[in-house]
C-alpha cells in the first residue's frame, strides 16, 4: 500500500468513528431529554425509562431533531402543561453537553 492510501483508510476509519461517536451522543442525549421530560410531566419513576426509550426512538422518523421536538411537544401538550420549541431544544443542547461527557468518561 502506498501512503495516499494508508491516509485514505486512516481518514476513513477516523470518519466511521466520528460518526458511530456522534450518533451514541445524540441517542444518550434524547434518553436523558425523555427522563427529563417524563419527570416535568409528573410520569411515575416507574415509567419514565420507557418514555425515555420512546424519545429514542422519535429520533428515527427522519433526519434531525425535529421529530424528538415535535414528540416531546406533543406529549406536554397532552399532559395540559405545553412547552414552546425555544425551551425544548434549550434542554437539548444541555443535555448534548452532558452527554458527551458521558460518553467521553466511558
């Protein structure tokens, strides 16, 4: 192999785990998003890891975070305290911050 070579599959392999990285962010972050959301709902500690499950799964509708959004929008609406979309992706960047932090002392 040549060097050009050696650096392509180096900057290759680096991408393949920027990526799977970047994705266990964003799925830990929707997990904390959903346990954080299902305790401002009042939801039963028994409960909440499931919602949370199911936040995690929104996230699969479609490219980006407007899925979760319009989930957890729905869902506060539906438990008569609703919450604008500012405040929702707020959390969500706090919560992005937290989760690589998770994931980077793992």
């Amino acid at each position: 192999m040549t060097t050009f070579d050696d650096r392509k599959d180096e900057a290759e392999k680096k991408y393949v785990h920027d990526q799977q990285l970047q994705f266990r962010v964003v799925a830990r972050r929707n997990k904390l998003l959903g346990l954080w959301a299902a305790e401002v709902m009042g939801r039963p500690e028994s409960e909440r890891a499931s919602y949370a499950q199911e936040v995690v799964v929104a996230d699969f509708d479609e490219p980006g975070d407007a899925d979760v959004v319009r989930k957890l929008m729905a869902d506060f609406e539906a438990a008569g305290m609703p919450k604008g979309e500012s405040e929702i992706r707020a959390e969500m960047e706090r919560l992005l911050d937290q989760a690589k932090s998770e994931i980077m002392t793992e």
